[in-house]
C-alpha cells in the first residue's frame, strides 16, 4: 500500500491537486504494479508563515 506525502504552500486549486492525485496515482500504478485503490496521497498545505529556509519565513519573502 503505497503511502505518497506532499508538504506544500497552501493557495493551490481543487482542480490543480485532483490533476495532481489523479496522475500520481495513475504512475505509482504503473511503476509499482499495484491497484489505483491501493495508492493513499496524503497533501498537507502549510501556511507561508509557518515555513522557513535560510533562516527566513516564507512569508517574509518578497513575492517572486
């Protein structure tokens, strides 16, 4: 039973992870040879404010 975590910013659409799940499903089957019904993905979003790199909140960034 694969177990597929994703840490990202929060802010993306429905839409964007249903495509997201709907391919990493279809790829893990593929390259795993298992069932779609045995792929578990796992998305938590987390809030710019409460991730940091180098020292710096995400939220402290400028906006790229």
């Amino acid at each position: 039973m694969p177990i597929i975590r994703l840490e990202m910013f929060e802010g993306r659409t429905t839409e964007q992870k249903r495509e997201f799940v709907e391919v990493m499903t279809r790829e893990t089957c593929r390259i795993l040879t298992c069932k779609p019904e045995d792929v578990n993905i796992v998305i938590d979003e987390v809030a710019r404010s409460r991730w940091a790199t180098g020292g710096t909140l995400w939220s402290d960034k400028a906006p790229k």
